[in-house]
C-alpha cells in the first residue's frame, strides 16, 4: 500500500465519501428480530417509485401507490381487496427485483387492519424456480413489522410455486411477487392494508454476514494508524453478459465512462433505490451498472493483496478529475482532511458533466405493443426509455406506426369491424381500410400511404398478400403471391414469408416481381428491416425454440442475437437503427426487452401488463397463431 502522507489523506476522503454515499440500513442495524440481531438490512423496495405491478389472474383487489397511510416516506403500497367466498380468494401483484446477497429473510412494514389474513413473497431463484414464503397472519392495527424467513422447512405456505426444479432455494434471487391471501375460502372480506420499506435482512449470527471492511485512516501525530470501519456495503458485484455499460449515473440517460466484461467483479459502494442500478468501483472509475446483468454476492477483501488492490483502486478513483468536490473542501497537500470532515453526495456528477468522448445514443421515440387482458387485446404505446405508458385503442392488435408516430396501422379486432384498420394517435379517430376478419399484419410502404398486408380470406385458407390505399382504400392483391408478414425495405421492395412454391424469407419488388429467396429457413419468420436497409432481423426455432437472428440483406452468415431455453422474437429496429427492441417470456412472463445491434447490453424494458399470447372470441382455428402473429412497432 502506498505510504505518502497525501495517499493517506486521498485514502481518507474516499472512505468518507463512501460512507455518506450509503443506503441507510444497509450496514449495522441496531434492532433484533426475535432473538437475533440484525447484521445487515438491505433496502429493496420503498414505494416511493412505485413502478408497474402486473397483476395476476385472480381480480379480487387491487395493488396502488399510496400516501393514505406510511411508515417511512411519502408514499405506501396499498392493497385493497374484495375477497368472495372462493377457493382462490387470493391477489398476486408482480415485479422484478434483484434481492442483494444471500439474505436469512424479507421484513416489511405493514399497516394491518386486524383481517388475519396472510401475506406472501414469491421470490424467484438462480434456477427460475419461483418459491412462496410469509409474513404470517395480519393480526395486528397500525403498522407492524413482519418478518418472512427464506426457510422451505416451515411448511406451508413456505412452498414452490409450480413444479420444482431443484431440491432448496439458490442464489442469487430476485423479488418475484407481493400476494395477499384470504384467511378463508368460506366467508368473504373486503378492506385494505398498507405496506412500506421492503428490506432483505441477514443476522449478524448467519453464516452469511459480512463485517464491513476494514482499511486505515491517514496517520496522526500521537498514533501510528489504527483500523477504521469503513461504511461500504459488503457486497461484490460480478458481471453476467459478455460487455456491460458502466454509466456516470443511475440510467441510461448518462454517459459511458468505461466498460467491462463477463466474469469481472468489483465492490459495490450502493445501490439506487428508485432504479435498482448499481455504483461499482472499476479499475479506474466510480460509476454505475444496471442491476439485471451482475451477480451479487458477499464481498471478501480480507486478503491482503486484494486489500491493496481496492486501495490502490480507491487512490485512482479519488484523485480523477471526474469525482467533482464541494467548493468548500479541498485537499490539496499541505491542507490535511480530518475525520470531521464530511464530503457529502453533492459530489456526485450530474448527467451533464462529460467524463468520456464516447457518449452512448439512449433508446428515443415510442413503442407500440399489443396486451391481452379482460377477453379481448389493446395496444399500448411507451417511450422508449421505459415512461408514459398509455394505452391507445381496445380490441385492436398488431400494431405498425408510421414513422412520426402519429397515425397507427393495426388489426381490428371489433366484431362489426375486423379488419385493417388506421388510428390517429391524438385525435383517436379510426379509418377502417378492409373489412375482412382474416385480414392481418399491416405494414406501412415508405410513402406513409400505402399499406401491405395479408389475409387468409380466399376459400383455401391460404395466405396471400394484398394492398391498400390509406387515402382512397383502393385494395387489390399481388397476383401469385402467397405469403404472409410483409415488411416494406426502404428502397421499397417488399420482404415477406413466403408460403409457396416453398418456405422462405424473400424479397419481391411491391407489385410481386422478382422474388429473391433471401433465408430459406422454413422456420423464420416476422421479419424488420434496418433503417439503411442493409440488415434484417427474424425469427427462428431452427434450434429447437425461438430465437432471434440477424442476416445482411443478401442473406449471408445469420448470426444469432439471443439464445435461452424461453421464447424471443418480433424484433424490430429502433428509427436510428441503434436498438433493437423485441418480446420475451425468459423471466415466466411476457415482457419488451431493448439489446444493441450486436446482441448485447439485452434488458428489461416493460411487463406487457397482461399477455401476448392469447386466441380472440371467435378466432378460427385455421388463422389461430397466438403470439406468432403478433407485432411491436417503433417510430420517431
């Protein structure tokens, strides 16, 4: 370790800057729970930022933020609930997140209202297998904290949900969902509780817990150094994708300050409440990485090679020029910072500050997506950094904006008015194009009047693709064309699936001319064109199950982009051609993910609040393909 007095004194502001950095509670916790004292509390969720719950089949309640009643804060989860005298008189309420190192339990805060009914935890493991564990029994009024041990040998209704795949819970795991269960399937209730301060918990006795880590304060004149506790958070971060982002903030939206890869491993100072990211220290940098893509566990410096490599790690990160100090401190020698010195988060740069010439492009514009809930679809529009989330039209599906977002093609699913449909997105007025049931997939030709699509209409049930006209709705089809999900190229030829004379990707000229086999694959499917035409993204079970793959547009060297045992598809490019957004159930349900043109940086970016996957009223079975004839748009 180095000896200069002025490393000492680098040394010393950086363990200060750690500490003020800190969640509270998430070292020492001066409390017990029974009779054990908590080691660490660590927070997961405050419901200050209170995100999208997906709720589950049963609609006995309902699962809002709250500023009624709380523990701690400005805001509450609460549950209001109606419960009939059924057998599944239960509410599940699901959202994803990362539950930091291998906690004995969960503890909540509860205002309870004396109903006796139980509250539960789904938390899903390192093998997906989703496990139930409780609160207990809502017996008390006022707030109340309640304690669900992470123990499948209590019993019921300590349990897995669904089959198991594996004998006992394995880390690391993640917040799956929060359920409210009925005390009795005979006698119906109706109320509300409030729920705060969602923390996980290990016992200083557990052999999980981690002491903070110890390194040295700077010299003084009547001591030689002496050991200090350091207020660091015990956990070690290790990255789980090939490249990761390290960011100068919390989110997508601050630039990249460096770069690391699968298998490195680095402290972790704290985590974001409202984002779930996490600030690591790096070779050379403080900065910030997406909770999704790391791995944590407990932290272990106490070798002493490592232990100078941390310190020689905090020396470069203090004295870079990005960590920015309050003008009223300084620590430049001969001025020697104190103990009482406090450096306070103020330090933390903004997103303004510019640390690297490389500044990534954050996904912009919106995407529209379909959901089915309730009996019928609707489609949704979300910007495209994970905001705003609306919904546009009911009993509608398919959806295909036109470049400026301002006008929507779909598939009308009303039963007076199946068919192609238009929507202006701000007036909300409809333009129904073809009139048709079997009509499908429309797309937008580059001159934002005509559209393509196909249709199942004719008597042999096969799909052929047709036209229309948005200003005249003149329709016609393309004579001896049988395929279906047509997208227009920007040079406007037209690709498609091609039905016959065999099964392929190809690309025609828009009157059907000059087919050109561009993947024979008689697996892939819903293909997306790049904005400067070059490259093509589909579909493919190929392999066994679907997975997305990208090909120049002469059909060369298909590269695989995701590869996971669930379903991946209906990728489409963001307007830039930056991103690429697509659908995915990997996590045990649907949700819109964003990845890199490379495949990489793949995470999360909504639940579809409801399903993909679902077969309307009425639906002949002849057309009837689920999911595989959906559609995600993205424009400007």
């Amino acid at each position: 370790m180095k000896q200069e007095n002025v490393s000492h004194y680098i040394i010393l502001a950086f363990a200060v800057l750690i500490s003020c950095c800190l969640p509270q509670g998430a070292l020492y916790a001066q409390d017990q729970i029974g009779e054990r004292q908590v080691g660490t509390a660590v927070p997961i969720l405050d419901f200050e930022q209170f995100g999208t719950w997906r709720r589950g089949d049963e609609a006995w309640g309902t699962f809002t933020q709250s500023a009624e009643e709380r523990s701690a804060g400005s805001f509450s989860g609460k549950f209001s609930y109606a419960f009939p005298a059924v057998s599944d008189n239960y509410i599940v309420f699901r959202q994803l997140r990362n539950i930091s190192g291998q906690p004995d339990g969960l503890r909540i805060q509860v205002y309870g209202n004396g109903s006796t009914h139980f509250l539960n935890v789904w938390v899903q493991d390192a093998n997906n297998q989703l496990w139930q564990f409780t609160f207990g029994r809502i017996e008390h009024v006022g707030w109340h904290s309640m304690f669900a041990p992470l123990d499948l040998s209590r019993g019921w209704p300590n349990q897995a949900i669904g089959q198991a795949t594996g004998g006992d819970l394995s880390f690391p795991i993640r917040l799956a969902a929060l359920i409210l269960d009925g005390h009795s399937s005979e006698q119906g209730s109706q109320g509300a509780i409030y729920v705060d301060d969602l923390e996980a918990i290990t016992f200083i006795d557990s052999p999980q817990y981690r002491e903070p880590i110890q390194v040295y304060s700077a010299p003084s004149s009547t001591s030689d150094s002496e050991p200090t506790q350091v207020s660091f958070s015990g956990f070690a971060a290790s990255v789980t994708v090939n490249r990761l982002n390290v960011r100068r903030g919390p989110g997508l939206s601050y630039a990249i300050i460096d770069k690391v890869s699968r298998g490195d491993t680095f402290p972790v100072v704290e985590q974001d409440e409202s984002s779930g990211w996490l600030q690591i220290v790096t070779s050379s940098e403080l900065g910030w990485v997406a909770d999704t893509y790391v791995s944590i566990d407990a932290l272990d410096l106490s070798a002493s090679d490592d232990l100078e490599n941390f310190m020689d790690t905090a020396l470069s990160v203090a004295i870079t020029p990005s960590v920015a100090l309050t003008p009223s401190v300084s620590i430049t020698p001969p001025v020697a910072i104190t103990p009482s010195v406090v450096i306070t988060p103020s330090i933390v740069a903004t997103p303004s500050v510019a640390i690297s010439s490389t500044i990534e492009v954050s996904p912009s514009g919106r995407i529209a997506f379909p959901s089915y809930a309730g009996g019928s679809y609707a489609i949704y529009l979300i910007n495209a950094d994970g905001t705003n989330l609306q919904r546009i039209i009911g009993d509608a599906s398919q959806p295909a904006l036109n470049v400026d977002g301002t006008r929507m093609a779909f598939r009308n699913w009303r039963e007076d008015k199946r068919g192609v449909a238009i929507v202006e997105i701000t007036a909300g007025e409809v333009q129904q194009l073809s009139g048709s049931a079997e009509d499908a997939l429309p797309a937008w030709a580059p001159n934002e009047d005509t559209l393509a699509y196909f249709s199942r209409r004719e008597g042999d049930r096969r799909p052929r693709i047709y036209q229309v006209s948005a200003s005249n709705r003149n329709e016609w089809q393309l004579e001896g064309i049988g395929g279906e999900f047509p997208v227009w190229m920007p040079d406007g030829r037209i690709l498609y699936r091609a039905t016959r004379p065999q099964i392929a990707l190809t690309i025609m000229d828009n009157d059907g001319a000059n087919p050109l086999t561009l993947i024979a694959d008689g697996e892939a499917t819903a293909p997306s064109v790049s904005p400067n035409g070059q490259s093509v993204l589909f579909m493919s079970r190929i392999d066994g199950d679907w997975e997305i793959y990208q090909t120049d547009v002469n059909g060369r060297d298909p590269i695989q982009m995701t590869d996971n045992s669930s379903n991946d598809g209906l990728p489409v490019w963001s307007p830039d051609g930056q991103h690429i957004a697509f659908v995915t159930d990997r996590d045990g349900y649907w949700a819109i993910w964003l990845m890199d043109p490379n495949g990489a940086d793949q995470r999360e970016l909504l639940v579809i609040p409801g399903t993909l996957d679902a077969r309307m009223l009425d639906e002949p079975i002849y057309s009837f393909r689920g999911w595989l004839e959906e559609r995600i748009s993205w424009s400007e």
